[in-house]
C-alpha cells in the first residue's frame, strides 16, 4: 500500500512538475543563490556575494520598470560580474533573449571563452538550460550563439553595422561601450543602432557600462545627460555621520613620502582611512544630487522628503575606484604620483589612462598648438660629429609622398631616459617610390652609424614607414626586414580619432606576411605638443640642431586641436592650420614616437649597459697610449661640415654621419 502510494506521489510530480513556477527572485538573491566566481576570470574563487554597493545595481539590471541603465565607471568595481550575473538571470529565471556587444569581433569571441562558456560549466542551473551538452560543439553552442530552451544568447562585436541587424531581443547589454566607434559604418550611434534590437520586447532592457574616455566624445557621458536620474554611492562619515560621496579632491597623502592615503570629510574637516571604508559602505546608499535615494532593503526609491516613487525610467550611475574591495586608496595614490611625473615630462598617456580607469572621468582635452617661433633660441650646436652620451637608443621614421614631387622623407631621433629626444637627421630621397633606387638610398641612412661623446656607437635600432600611400612598395620594403635586428615595420594612421597610439599588429599584404601597426595618431600628436611646449632639458624635452631648416619647424607646428560636428555630434580632432601648407614633420615626430614605443627599450638597463663599456673602451684606450711611441703621426681629421650629398656618398658618409 505505502508503494503505491509512493509511486502515485512520483507520478503527480513527474506530471505537475512542468506546470511549476519558481519563486520570483531579484537578481541580486539569483546571483547570491546560483553564481559562482571561476577559477581564472577572478581573483576571487567560489560562490557569489554581492559587495554592498552591488545589490543596488544587480536590482536594477533585473527591475522591468527601468528599461537604460547607464555606468560610469572605474575599474576593479565588478560591474563584469554584475552583468554575468544579468545574463544568468535573463536566461534561467525570465526566459528573455540577449545580446551582448563588445567594441570589436576579437572582444566578443575573447568575452565568450574567458567568461560566458565557464559560467556555462560553473553555473549549472545554466549549463543544464542549453539545448546541448555544455562543453559540446553545436549551431546550439558557437563562440557567437548559446541556444538555450526557452531563450538565446548573441555576442558580437560592436565594430560593424551588420552585427545590428536581423535580430530582435528583450535584453541588448553593452560593455566598454566608449570603445566602440563613435558613428558604425555611417549608420549613426552604437547605442542607438543596438536599442533598435529591443525595441518591440515587452520589457525592453538596455545596459551600458564602461570606464570613459574622451570628453565630447564619451558615448556613456552622452547618455547620462538623459538619464532621469543619476545616482552616486553615499557613505556616512564615521566621526560626524554626515553622508556624502567620495571625491578625489578629498583624499589626503605626502606627495613627497606616501605611505597612507586617507579621505578628508567634507562636513567636520577629519580624516578617515581605507580600513573604515567597509564597514561605511555597509551602511551606505545610492542617492542622486537632488536627494533622491534608493533603500535596498525596500526595492525601494524615495524622493529627498522620504516618499516613495516610481523607479526612473532612465537610470544613471556614477562610481570610481575609490569605492573598489580590490584596490587600495593607497595604491591611487601612487598610481596618481606616477602619472603626474610623466605628465611633468611631457607624456599624457598615464595621467589620462589615471583620469578614465581609476577616476571614472572623462579627459578632458585642453586645446593644444605650438607656434613655429618657438623653436628658435631653443636650437643646439652639435658639431663634432658625435652625439650626446645621454641617448640610449635610435629610431627611423619614413613618411611616402607621391605626386610631381614624389619622395621620402625621414627623421632619425635619438632617445634618452624620460623619453628626452633629440633629432639628429632630416632628409629628404628624391624620387618615386615605386623605384628600387629610392628604397636603396633610403637603406643608407638607416643602415648609418652614430658615435657618443664616450665612443659607444649607436645604430637605428627601429624604423617606421608609413603605408598610407604606395602601401605594395612599403611593404615590399618592410616584410624581409620585420625580424631583428633591423626591425624595420609598416604603419598606418587610424581613421578612427583617439584610438592607443599603438595596439599589437595586424598581419596584412600577400600571404599575410607584413607586421602593420595601426597608429592613434591624435593620443600621440597630444603627447608631442606637450613635450614640444617643455622649455628645460630633461624628461620629454625635444631637442633640435641649429641649421635645422625653418620649413621643418612651419610644418612641426601647423596642426592644431579643432572642434568639428558631424551628424550632430562633437569631434575634437588635430587639423591643419594652413591647408596647403605640408605637415611631415610633424608626422615623422609621431612615427618617430611609435618606434620607440613598438620597441619599449629599458632605459636604465641601456645607461647600465653602455657606462660599462664606456668604462672599458677608456681602459683599452689608456694601455693603448701606454703601449704607443711618443711621437705619431697625427690622424687624419674627420670632416665636421656637411659634405654635398654625391661626395660624402661615395666616401661612406651621410648628412655628416657614417
């Protein structure tokens, strides 16, 4: 009797049981429940729980009452996971369909394996909702698709209008959005063009999250100028109890000896240290500058009198890296130090990499020229035929011109530590480009020898030849000369503003055979003006020779920062001042500057290396001298003066140089 009542019970649940509907969940309890942090995508191993200031955003990714959610971020904060985390909760607890863009086809594919397929194993009550085996190749489970049995899951890259197209869903979540082009293919914004996917859902969601980038041209700053509300992390002080957010204005610590940074309290003037941070943020809340604040406990938004309304539609947030579990206060402190140095030689990257990473801020670009007057108490004599003992290192760049006057041009800069630089050769080759003999010649001048005041001698350790133009000729050139140690590589500027200055290259040209880095030329002509504006010897300090031709200096300097709309929307871009006025050397500097980046010497192990064998060259010269009669012929004297181009050619010297 027991059994059958046994098998009866059995049979009603194996029935029933479809008709189930679990218990409704916010999204923060399903990530406390179910997520787990793997082996590999975190510092952290094991299961998920939500850090205080997480809660908030995790019930507001999943409240269908607010369809944009907007994040203005630093880094190390979890927002990654956050939205692992909403991807879950669609998927498994409200059956919706997503897609996830990520700013090229590379980031999605590298955003699936690192992240989305070990969820998938990790997660179980995920991995048992796809329509195959988890670690299984499928059309169910592809680097780009997850079929699972009552939703789908889409990544793609962000970079191509197509990957917008043909495909409705509930849920379309962006990450780095302001790594994303800022017009798709002419098609108009990313985030527009994205919406546009979600458009006809019942309850249509749209996340974006990302640590910004240039101001004027920040998708996520766009955004939050819209936003309905826009709320920022409200911590209580632990001397007076007043609320207030953390500024980076506020936060105290010795320049000159850092070893603790603390936060100063806006209302009672104290000080208060990264260890109280946590049990502050415990007691926290998210509240906008007009009052208004959200009670977690509740799931509950209030205005500044304490009532209750209804979730914005539009909801905007701000939070830096000051806030992080992960990083210290400290740490930001240093981080800001090392930034502040480079900046004082010239170098921007670090400070605005500080200001968009860890700051949660846009860069603001201030406007940048130089006039061509600048440079003139500023030449040096370098007679002798030798070069300064402080530079470590030499590089090329060639610029391709076509036209009546097809040439190339070059520069050759010597580099120092702190990136101080001194340009030793600016020549012209006359000629077509499509010519062996041009390319021959050029072959001259990087394949010379510069000799310091201490004897070292130096050779042009890397070279970059623009590819813009005559693009088969240039490579042709390049790709037998890719390898060390001649290091000889194609570029391109980017027509995309404000892209790194380089990124790893790509493989181009027959067979793929040819290295070309794409160049940000805007973050290095940035850099360039600020070191140009430098007037001390030193770290970034630009160094030029007299007799250097005015025509160098008037193209040197005829870009400027301009402002340009197009579609309605803000480009901040380096132009030409004078339009029929020419810029190459303004270009060679830039090139001039990747190759020391593609080639990242060590500076100090470069000072180390060439002190000894400086140390001794004097030694061998000194039991030379002994070892000598008195009396000796006297050499002959190296020429000083700049032989015309055919004679110092057929003797085996160039522009002075051997």
């Amino acid at each position: 009797m027991e059994s059958r009542i046994n098998n009866i019970g059995c049979s009603l649940e194996t029935g029933v049981g479809p008709l189930l509907i679990p218990e409704p969940l916010q999204m923060n309890e399903w990530g406390n429940t179910y997520f787990y942090l793997s082996e590999g995508t975190s510092s952290i191993t094991g299961p998920w729980e939500s850090l205080p200031y997480q809660v908030a955003w995790l019930n507001w990714f999943g409240n269908d009452d607010i369809e944009i959610v907007d994040c203005m971020k630093g880094a190390r904060l979890g927002y990654t996971k956050c939205i692992m985390i909403a991807c879950g909760y669609f998927i498994e607890h409200k059956k919706r369909d997503i897609v996830i863009y990520q700013p090229t086809d590379d980031d999605a594919q590298d955003f699936t394996i690192s992240e989305i397929n070990t969820m998938l194993v990790d997660v179980p009550i995920l991995g048992d909702q796809l329509r195959c085996p988890v670690e299984s190749q499928s059309p169910f489970n592809t680097n780009s698709r997850k079929e699972f049995y009552h939703s789908a899951l889409h990544i793609r890259g962000g970079k191509s209008a197509k990957n917008y197209r043909r495909i409705t869903k509930d849920v379309v979540i962006y990450e780095e959005v302001d790594g994303f082009d800022w017009d798709i293919d002419g098609e108009g914004s990313p985030l527009t063009l994205g919406d546009t996917r979600v458009e006809t859902s019942s309850f249509p969601k749209s996340l974006r999250g990302t640590t910004p980038k240039i101001k004027g041209m920040s998708h996520i700053e766009d955004s939050l100028e819209s936003a309905d509300m826009v709320m920022r992390r409200y911590l209580p002080c632990v001397h007076c109890g007043s609320m207030d957010f953390l500024r980076w204005e506020n936060m105290v610590f010795d320049a000159d000896n850092l070893t603790e940074a603390r936060m100063r309290c806006e209302f009672c003037d104290k000080l208060y240290s990264y260890a109280d941070y946590p049990a502050m943020d415990k007691t926290g809340r998210w509240q906008s500058d007009a009052g208004e604040y959200y009670d977690e406990q509740l799931n509950q938004f209030f205005d500044a009198g304490d009532s209750p309304i209804p979730p914005p539609r539009h909801l905007g947030i701000r939070i830096w890296s000051a806030y992080s579990y992960f990083y210290t206060w400290t740490k930001l402190a240093s981080a800001f130090l090392a930034a502040r140095k480079k900046q004082k030689e010239g170098d921007l990257s670090k400070l605005k990499t500080f200001t968009n990473t860890k700051l949660g801020e846009t860069w603001v670009i201030k406007g940048q020229s130089i006039e061509e007057t600048a440079f003139d108490d500023r030449l040096e004599d370098w007679s002798g035929g030798v070069i300064s003992n402080k530079i470590l290192c030499i590089t090329m760049m060639v610029d391709v011109q076509g036209g009546k006057n097809a040439r190339l041009e070059l520069e050759i800069v010597g580099w120092g530590e702190g990136e101080e630089s001194w340009s030793l050769v600016y020549e012209k080759i006359e000629g077509n480009p499509e010519f062996h003999e041009v390319w021959e010649e050029l072959e001259q001048f990087r394949r010379l020898h510069f000799t310091r005041e201490d004897g070292i001698p130096l050779n042009v350790a890397c070279t970059c030849i623009d590819s813009g133009f005559k693009s088969t000729a240039v490579y042709k050139y390049t790709t037998p000369r890719q390898r060390k140690p001649h290091r000889v590589y194609a570029t391109k500027g980017h027509s995309t503003p404000w892209k790194p200055m380089i990124n790893t290259p790509s493989k181009v040209g027959p067979r793929k055979r040819t290295l070309l880095y794409m160049v940000g030329t805007e973050v290095a002509k940035e850099s360039l003006f600020s070191r140009l504006r430098l007037e001390e010897p030193g770290p970034g300090y630009c160094h030029f020779p007299l007799g250097r031709s005015s025509d160098y200096f008037k193209q040197l300097a005829n870009e400027e920062l301009k402002t340009t709309y197009k579609k309605g929307k803000k480009f901040m871009t380096f132009q030409k001042k004078d339009e029929s006025a020419p810029n190459e050397a303004l270009d060679l500097r830039v090139g001039n500057m990747v190759a020391l980046a593609i080639l990242s010497p060590s500076f100090a192990y470069l000072k180390r290396r060439y002190s000894r064998m400086a140390g001794v060259m004097a030694e061998q010269r000194m039991e030379f001298a002994a070892a000598e009669p008195t009396e000796t012929e006297p050499a002959p004297a190296r020429p000083t003066k700049k032989a015309s181009r055919r004679n110092t050619r057929k003797k085996g010297w160039v522009n002075g140089w051997r």
